[in-house]
C-alpha cells in the first residue's frame, strides 16, 4: 500500500500530506497501552519489533519502570529496543546511557521525609536497585512486578545512592486526589510530577519527562520531531505525544489525553499498539 495514500486500519487516517516513510521512530508507554490489562504483550509483538529493525526503525520503551525490571522483561531484544526508564531519568540504548538526571540524595532525603509525612510509602529508585524501608516491606509481593532488584533499608533517609526518581505507593488507591492536594501544591515548582494508574506518583528532578526524554533521544541519534510517532494512554503521556508527529491514544486512553493526540487506536487489550505498527508496515510495502 502506498504511504501517501488514504490507509484505514487500526482506526489509523493518514492524509496524503503524510508521508509515513519517514517515520524513524515509535515510541510506546507500556501499562495499559502496549500491554493488557492483564500485562500481557500483543502476541505478534516480537515479529513486529524484529520487521521495524529490518526497516532501520527505532523502538523505545517508555515506562515508569526502573532500568533493571524493563531489560529483565526483554532480554533477547537488548540490543533493538531503546529503554526509557523512570519517566525519562535513564535512557538506554545497546547499554550505553544516553542520558540520566540523578536526584542529589540530599534532595531525596528531604522528599522522602516529606512523603512519609503525607502518610504513603516512598520509594527511592536508583540505578542498579530500589530502595524501600524495611517497615514496608510486607509489600513486597506486590512490588515485584514492577522492581527486578529491591533492597530493604531501615531508613531511606540516610540513603547516599544514585537515583534518578522517588515514587510515593498510595495502596488506597488514592494517587489522584492526594497528588492534587498534598502532592502538586507541595512539589511541583521544583520536580516533574506524574501520577501513574491509582496507586502511584513520581518525583523526578523538573527537566525530566517523557516528552524530554524523546527529544533528548532525537538529538542523539539525529531524528526529527517529524519522523516520530508515539502511544499513550495516561496524562504522564501527553509530553511524549506533544513531542512527535504522530501521536496516538489508545482507544482506552483518558479524554485529556486523547485531545494531545492525532490519531487513535483500538484499545490495550485489542492490541491497539501493534495493529497500528502493522499498518505502518503494510504502508512500506
């Protein structure tokens, strides 16, 4: 099928201005958007991966998840994909680190007391491991789908390792209206923030974003806002979506985030990511 012709599938309009040829890099958020509800990956995902490689088309994984989690959960596509770890503060690719935005322990010493405050758990994620008090430690079961490597301290205000975020765990799954009443009037002016599904917000230093992270990914590998496309489905999302050409919102996706998009797939759990993937791949032919 020929890119600059009319293309339906996946819900997917391209005009013929579009000239999908271009496209150097796709960009997905991965809960709830490239992976089901359930946290399964499409089942045609790896095909579809190993056929942009062939086409010399970058795929990054953009996630809340530390580094560690993200490379344990694809370890024989290391070297294809580029990772985007902790909202943006580390960007992998073929184990060079394109970028990291470390948050000085001091600082997170201080967001930690103020967390704990709060009444919600805190979390330091730092670049080989994740740091949690031992007194919440009978989380533990429940972490572990989401940190590879946790290691349990007395108190993370005495931490001095490299971090890149701090992440409150709200198990009332409350994230949204504690981050718009204790979170966002107390942080804002000094970190990014993003609030991620019920049960979590994240503090990285204010540079940090996904939408940073594509640009900053862009300038290292000398790709054009215009040859991007990425998918999203959450309001920490709306920076990656602002940042590209081709901004997709799974069909799940919240209405603020559908308004930064231009186009939409069907939902996570019909795949929705990779039926737009195979779109852009059938438009090659």
């Amino acid at each position: 099928m020929n890119p600059r012709e009319f293309i339906r599938s996946a819900n997917f309009l391209v005009e013929k201005r579009d000239s999908l040829d271009k496209i150097k890099l796709i960009a997905t958020d991965m809960d709830h958007t490239l992976l089901t509800d359930e946290g399964n990956l499409p089942p045609n995902f790896f095909e579809l991966v190993d056929q942009l490689t062939k086409e010399k088309i970058y795929f990054a994984l953009a996630s809340g998840r530390p580094l560690a989690t993200l490379k344990k959960m694809f370890p024989d596509h290391l070297d294809e994909f580029i990772f985007i770890a902790d909202k943006g503060g580390l960007i992998e690719y073929q184990n060079e680190t394109l970028y990291k935005s470390l948050i000085e322990p001091a600082t997170y010493q201080n967001l930690v007391a103020k967390i704990k405050a709060i009444g919600v758990v805190p979390i330091v994620c730092g670049i080989d491991a994740t740091f949690i008090e031992k007194r919440d430690q009978h989380y533990e079961d429940y972490f572990k789908q989401f940190y590879t490597k946790m290691i349990f301290v007395d108190d993370l205000e005495s931490l001095t390792e490299d971090a890149d975020k701090v992440t409150a765990y709200l198990p009332s799954n409350n994230s949204r209206e504690i981050y718009e009443k204790q979170f966002y009037p107390r942080f804002d002016q000094d970190f990014s923030l993003a609030v991620g599904d019920t049960m979590w917000i994240d503090l990285m230093n204010k540079e940090v974003d996904k939408g940073a992270a594509i640009r900053k990914i862009g300038e290292r590998l000398n790709i054009l806002p215009t040859e991007m496309m990425a998918f999203g489905d959450g309001d920490n999302d709306i920076q990656m979506l602002q940042a590209v050409r081709y901004s997709v919102a799974v069909k799940n996706a919240e209405a603020s985030v559908k308004q930064h998009a231009t186009y939409e797939t069907a939902t996570n759990n019909e795949f929705g990511v990779t039926k737009m993937i195979e779109a852009l791949l059938i438009s090659l032919k």
